[in-house]
C-alpha cells in the first residue's frame, strides 16, 4: 500500500463497486438505514451522466465527469464514517439526504435536451446554482419531504469555491458538518485522482468555455495549481472546518491503516506537478501518461 492513492482500495471506474463500498459504509454508520432512495438516486446519476435521464443529454465535460461525481460521494461517506467513529451521530434523515446531495453535487454541468450549443462546461460559474435546482426538482419528484429542499441548500453551497462558509445559514450544527464535509470531499476527490494531472488539461478547456478568467493557456493552470491549493489547504482547515481529519480516522478503521491517503496522494501530484513546470515548460504533455488522457485531448483536437 505504501504510496498507493485511495483508489488502491477501491476501483473507482467500477461503478458497481463503488455502490457496494458506500453502501457498506452507511451501514456501517446506520446498520437499519433505508438505503433505497440512495440507491435509486445512485442509479439515476448513472442515466443522467450518460444520457438516459428524460429531459437531458449525456455529460460532455471531461473534468468533471461521472467518476468526479462518484469519487466525491465515496470522499463524503468517508469523512461521515470517520465521524461516526469519533461519535459523530447523524440522523436518519441526515443520512438519506447528504449521500443524495453528494451523488447530484455537480447535476449542474448537464445540459437539458433541447441545449445544443457548446457543452456543460457553459455553466461553470452558476453549475452549483443549476445542481440546487435539478436536485430539488428531483426531490420532490421522488415523494421526499418539503423540507428536505431548505435542508440540501446550504449543503451543496458548500461547493461553491467562492463563497464565505461562515456567511452561510445552517439550520442545525450537522446541517453544517455535512455542507463542510461535502465541500471537502469535493476538493479532495478531484486533487486525489490518480489522474489530476492529466485532468488538469481538459479543466483549462472547460474554464476557457465557462469565461473563468485567470488562466492564459494549459500550462500556466498547471503552474498555477500550486499556488491554487495553498489556498484550498487555508480553506480546509478554516472554512470548511477541518473535516479532512476524519480520512484518517476512516482509513484506521475501515482498513487498518492509520494514514490519510487523500493527503498523501496529493502531496505526490503537488510534488511531480512542481518538477513538471520547473523542468517541462515545453515538453509538459508529454509528461502525463495516465489513463491515455493527453491522446484523449490530441484526438478532440484533431476533429476525431
């Protein structure tokens, strides 16, 4: 295990697998919990990102694709198992709706079917907003509670990178706990992956679509990644509480071993990004070899 990211333990692109490991883990925190409106909701992010949800097309943005979706909810069930451990308590309605909330966190990107111009990407800068939307539609649609739609609000506003967390109005204590370990989970999932890097280039695409200013070309994103997650690190530990510290705790006891993987893969792609932009100004790409993603990116350039 030594050196391994997170995806060691799990397979992340077998989505069957996925489903097992957080089911595993909420029963783990709730051994009676009613998972069925999780698991449908599971189900339904699956025909939605690939193009068989009524009403909307397939996810066409690269970065933020079904595996971000599913690696945030396994990063959101750890860091709620972590807490359960330290005696955190959850109640069962807190436990249907932040697994929900985690599974639709980026619903935001899809476009409906009647949207044909350019891709999701479109929507970076109100894709949080879009997801409030599409997921409350959802929830009433599927018979759950009224009050579920003012609960889920300040939970997914937790992913917004631009907001002030403390400006936020939490009904309850865990309301808070919960919107700050999804915010977590959000940026530890994608910073994690073993293939970020290479991830990175497809993000300057979306960001150019977007209009999210701030970056002249893929390699000064990749330069700025650095300095990008000095800030995340601030804001882990302040705005969003901190949280990250139940990974630990989650990788103890779920499987032996007192370290925080996230962490640990992190500090690598931080570590070989420096080296990259210290030394690959003009041969970057081809220093990013994983999951054959920079072909990916050369073909959709080429028109293939």
């Amino acid at each position: 295990m030594k050196g391994n990211p997170p995806s060691a333990l799990l397979d992340i692109h077998d989505l069957d697998a996925v489903w097992a490991e957080v089911k595993h883990l909420l029963l783990l925190i709730s051994p009676r919990l009613d998972l069925s409106p999780i698991e449908t909701a599971y189900d339904d992010l699956l025909r939605l990102f690939s193009g068989h949800y009524p009403g909307y097309r397939a996810c066409n943005t690269r970065y933020h694709d079904i595996h971000h979706s599913t690696d945030t909810l396994v990063a959101m069930v750890r860091l709620m198992h972590g807490a359960h451990t330290e005696g955190r308590h959850f109640t069962q309605q807190e436990l249907r709706l932040a697994p929900i909330a985690a599974i639709f966190h980026d619903s935001g990107y899809i476009q409906t079917a009647d949207d044909t111009k350019g891709t999701g990407a479109k929507y970076t800068a109100c894709h949080v907003k879009r997801s409030i939307e599409f997921l409350s539609s959802y929830l009433l649609a599927h018979g759950f509670p009224q009050e579920y739609i003012p609960a889920v609000t300040p939970i997914l506003d937790c992913t917004r990178i631009d907001i002030d967390i403390s400006k936020i109005d939490f009904p309850s204590d865990n309301s808070e706990l919960l919107g700050q370990m999804l915010g977590t989970g959000d940026i530890l999932s994608q910073m994690a992956d073993r293939e970020y890097l290479e991830k990175l280039l497809f993000l300057f695409y979306e960001f150019k679509e977007g209009k999210i200013r701030g970056f002249t070309n893929e390699f000064d994103l990749l330069k700025k990644t650095a300095g990008f997650y000095a800030q995340t690190k601030k804001r882990l530990n302040d705005g969003l509480g901190g949280v990250n510290r139940f990974m630990r705790v989650h990788f103890r006891t779920r499987w032996g071993l007192d370290r925080d993987l996230y962490a640990e893969a992190i500090d690598r792609h931080l570590a070989y990004l420096q080296q990259l932009t210290d030394q690959h100004h003009a041969d970057y790409r081809e220093m990013l070899n994983r999951g054959r993603l920079v072909q990916k990116l050369r073909s959709i350039e080429k028109g293939q």
